[in-house]
C-alpha cells in the first residue's frame, strides 16, 4: 500500500464537494433527487449520503449532462496519477454485501450478494461496528491493487439476513445488476424486514394526546374519520379540524403528525369492500410526486388557489410520465403499473387530484388566548394591573411559549413597578423567540429606566427613560 488511503479519501472527498458546492445548480439538482428517497425509513444523513454517493459516482447529471465524477476529472489540473486512481473509481460497486469475516480495525471479507463474488476489503471504520453475518448496502472502490469502502453505507439488522439473502437471489436471477439503482435501494428497503414500530393508529392517538386531545376527543375524531372513509368522502374537512383543534407542545412536528393522519385515514379506506392495498412502490413514488411539486410551487395566501392547483395537477401528470434514472429509465406510472399487476390489483389510472388547503396547528387555541390576551389588556387600559397580571399568567400555564403573552406581562409588571419581573418577562419572550423586536426594544428601555420612571409609568401609562440625544417610551396598550 503505497498510498494512505483514508488521507486520499478525505482529499477526494474535499475536492468532489468543493466542485460540487461551486455549482448551485449541482446542489438544487442533489435535492432533487433527494426527494426521491424521502419516504424511505432511514435518518436524514443516512439518506442524504446514499444520494450524494450514488450522484457523484453511477449518476448522469441533467446539468452536466454526464457523471459529475467524470466532468470534474476532465476539468481538474491534478496529476495523472490521481486522476487515474479516480477514474478507477468508477469501476466500484455499490452493492448489497454480507460480512463473511472481519478483524476489527483492518478490514472485512464481503460477498456482494448480487453477484456472490467474494472480496478483501481494506477499512478501518465498518470493521468497528459491522458484526459477522450481518449485511449492508455499501459501495467498495478498486484502490490500487486492494479494494475500500467510501464510508457511505446502511447496515441492516443481523435478523434481516437471511430474507435479504433470498431478496438478492431473485434479484440476481431476473436483473444481474452490476450496480444497484435508487430503484433497487427502495425495493430492498421496503422488501427488508423492519424494527417493530408503534402501529400507525396508535402512534396517531398518541400524538393527538401529546398535543392537547383528551381521551374522549381522540375516540370521537377517529370514530368521524372511520365513518368518512367508509363512505368515501375526502378527508380535507378533517385535517383542517384535526390542526385547529391542537394544542402544540414543544417538538410539535407537523409532518409526523400528518404522516400518522394519512396512514390512520388509509386504513379505514383499505376496509372499503373490494379495496386493492397500494404496493410500497406506489406508495413511494406517490410521495415523491408530491414532494416534487411541492418543491416547484409556493404557495402564496395572494394568488390565486385554482390557477396554482391546475398548475400542481399539471406537473404531477409531468412527473408521473418522466422517464427517471433512478428508474432504469421508466417512468414512475410504469414502475406503479407493473408493481399492481404484481400484486393483482387491475386498476389502470394513476394519479390524484392536488389541492391547497391551509392547516394551521392550534388556531383554536389560539383565538381562545388572543381573546383572553385581549381581556388582560382591557383591564391594563382601566389600570386594573393584579387582574390582568392573573389572567395572563394563568394562560402562560396552558401557552408556555406564548411570547406575546409575556412581552404583555412584562408591561404590566412595569405598570406595578416590578422591575425585575418586567425584565424577567422580557428577557422570556426573547428567549422563546430571539427575533421579537417589541420585547428586545422594551427590554432596552426598561434598563435605561429610573425608579421615578417606573412610577410616572404607573400613574400614566407611559415611561419615558432619556439618553444623551433621544427618549424612549416604553409602549403600553393604549398606544
């Protein structure tokens, strides 16, 4: 081993991402292609690696209308020794492998289990971590006259091995893959046993509560979606009453929540008499759909809703019929077909009417503390400051990070001339929200404020602080 391949590897790498980062267009391209592999249950880096791996080494770039690994190569200054080690690069595998052997630390026998060709890996890192027996999609490169890992992989759990080992038979049989494809990625993913999981109602009920749904309140809205499914109405209604009606905690995500919604309304649908399960292909290739146009169309509350959907609806039946390259070439309406005629399912028409409809999580809630917000203030106005101090710190019980609630509490505790529980509640708002100019600006005026201030605030309302130059008034609710 003539070279240090781990120190030619982080050179690679530096250069291929510099190349790459140079090119806006690359990086809008790369999360394009991101969108792809979206609904795959895997973390966020594992899926962004896979992409960029596959990217810079098998893919045609519609940008640089050839491998970017290659482009960069033509366009490099470097000697020709590494751009050779480079261009053998191209030669490597990203396969489906099982550790036969390991020493830890050195290396790994691998079988890439789409070809059964046995190889001497050469790396540092897997050798840690990967367990005999166990297998992985990772990609191995031709270093001079021994073979690497990139770094770049995903390791199943060792229970998965024997139904992967029967997945790459039949895939070797009916495709002799030399490289796997983002299709081929998907179809292991999906086809490989998974970690148990919270079944989806469950995890949907689960949520709800988090969020501020009582028992009673989860039962009657699934029993309402149950009864709408059955009967075949859209769900629309129901996700903008399923949103207004939460109380979001922190770590609220929107998009948990609605995937638990959709998978929830799914299964009542998949109880309709003579309903056909969609495969997971479809089930992918529908989010991707989805995320595509969702990347290409802003929704903006000042246009116009029908144009921007006939403009959604338009670009979903251009994707639909595109043919891909993370397909083989097909396009996502004949991969869904052919996987429904796997599966017998002989309907023929693909594709589903998009609409805009704004959910808004908590907007309930959130009228009902403007409107106790609102009644604080009043009683602020005619001077009642205990009375409009108890309400709003009953509603910071319920809305801990309702930050206008606190920028108000700290007025009122100026209009009592409690300094420190002003600044208390200034410095809060600022906290939940570090952009709030009202409060950073109160919170300024009220350190530049005397005792004679605080209590000229108290009998009028206003206090007025003054710096060489200029005043300030710290605003209060008749202003």
């Amino acid at each position: 081993m003539s070279r240090d391949y781990q120190h030619e590897m982080d050179l690679f790498y530096s250069r291929i991402g510099k190349f790459i980062s140079d090119r806006p267009e690359l990086i809008s391209e790369l999360d394009q292609k991101l969108n792809f592999f979206a609904p795959l249950q895997m973390p966020d880096k594992d899926k962004r690696m896979l992409v960029l791996d596959w990217f810079v080494f098998d893919a045609k770039s519609k940008v640089l209308r050839s491998n970017p690994l290659d482009v960069f190569l033509k366009e490099s200054d470097l000697d020709e020794e590494t751009k050779q080690l480079y261009q053998n690069f191209r030669q490597g595998k990203f396969s489906l492998f099982e550790a036969k052997a390991i020493k830890t630390g050195k290396g790994m026998i691998l079988i890439n289990l789409l070809d059964n060709q046995e190889h001497q890996v050469f790396d540092v890192s897997a050798s840690k971590t990967v367990q005999k027996g166990q297998c992985c999609l990772l990609r191995m490169l031709p270093f001079e006259d021994y073979f690497i890992l990139t770094g770049v992989g995903y390791p199943f759990p060792s229970s998965s091995t024997p139904a992967l080992r029967v997945i790459a038979k039949n895939m070797r049989e009916f495709r002799r893959p030399v490289h796997l494809s983002p299709l081929q990625v998907c179809e292991i993913m999906f086809a490989a046993p998974k970690r148990e999981q919270l079944p989806v109602r469950e995890r949907f009920e689960l949520i709800c509560r988090e969020h501020g749904f009582s028992a009673d309140e989860v039962r009657e809205f699934v029993a309402e979606m149950r009864q709408k499914a059955l009967q075949k109405e859209g769900n629309d209604g129901l996700a903008e009453k399923l949103f207004a009606k939460l109380k979001p905690r922190p770590g609220f995500n929107a998009r948990d929540l609605s995937d638990a919604f959709i998978g929830t309304w799914n299964s009542f649908v998949a109880e309709q008499p003579g309903y056909v399960e969609k495969g997971p292909m479809e089930t992918m290739l529908v989010r991707a759909v989805l995320d595509y146009v969702g990347n290409r169309i802003k929704i903006d509350g000042r246009k116009n809703h029908e144009k921007l959907e006939a403009k959604m609806n338009e670009l979903q039946k251009e994707w639909l019929n595109t043919p891909l390259e993370e397909l083989e070439g097909k396009t996502p309406s004949m991969v869904i077909l052919e996987e429904r005629e796997q599966l017998g399912n002989p309907q023929k028409e693909i594709g589903f009417s998009m609409q805009i409809n704004e959910l808004k999580a908590g907007c309930e809630e959130e009228e009902k503390m403007n409107a106790r917000l609102d009644e604080a203030r009043g009683l602020m106005q005619d001077r009642r400051i205990p009375e409009a101090i108890a309400i709003m710190e009953s509603v910071l019980k319920e809305y801990p990070q309702a930050y206008p609630v606190w920028q108000n509490l700290g007025i009122a505790y100026v209009l009592s001339q409690d300094k420190r529980n002003a600044q208390r509640c200034f410095e809060k708002a600022l906290e939940i929200n570090p952009k709030y100019e009202m409060a950073r600006r109160d919170l300024e005026r009220l350190k530049n404020s005397t005792d004679e201030d605080l209590a000229r605030a108290a009998y009028s309302g206003q206090v007025i602080s003054v710096k060489p130059g200029r005043k300030k008034r710290i605003q209060t609710p008749e202003d």
